[in-house]
C-alpha cells in the first residue's frame, strides 16, 4: 500500500510521487516504479501496523524533488531495502530507481 501527500500543479516527471498523484486512480491496484532521492523512517506508524516497516520517500532527481509518498513495506522486506538504498550508512541516495511497488 503507498500513500500520498499534497499534488504539485507542475508537470511531473514520471517515477516520482508528484507523477502518480496527479491521477491515483490510474494506478491504483497497478504495479508502479519510483525514483527515490531519500527515505526517512516513520517510527509511530510502524509501531501501529505490527509487520510492516514505513518510510517516506522523497521522489525525483539531485536539485529537482517530485514530491513525497509514504512506503509501507513488509518487514521481511526492510533489510533488503535498507541494503538496496545504502542505508543506514548514506541517509541520501540521489535519485535511485528501487524495484516496484503496488498501489
């Protein structure tokens, strides 16, 4: 499950959370590809939801942010996150393509 925060009015670039919410409707239940800049642990919401691990992904390119959307990832999944985006060792990956998700 991904969510999402405020739409930007900008042309969005695809990949980024800003892409996806000018039209959710479009990719809901789809398989979806981000470009994530960063991701920021979301302590209160993953001790609310036992077996899942919650981020949030700041989207886009170095000097170009697409917005922001929260993960919720399977917690037999974090570590390989983790892994994937260099963490917690580098706190922020420019523009990494991580894998899919579904909305």
């Amino acid at each position: 499950m991904l969510s999402w925060t405020a739409l930007s009015l900008d042309a969005a670039e695809k990949g980024t959370a800003n892409f996806y919410q000018s039209a959710p409707h479009e990719y809901l239940g789809k398989e979806i590809r981000l470009r994530v800049a960063s991701l920021t642990p979301v302590p209160d919401l993953t001790a609310t939801y036992k077996g899942f691990v919650w981020m949030e992904a700041a989207t886009g390119r170095p000097q170009k942010e697409g917005g922001r959307i929260l993960l919720r990832i399977p917690a037999a999944d974090s570590a390989k996150l983790a892994k994937t985006m260099n963490l917690p060792s580098t706190p922020i990956v420019t523009g990494k393509q991580i894998g899919r998700a579904h909305v």
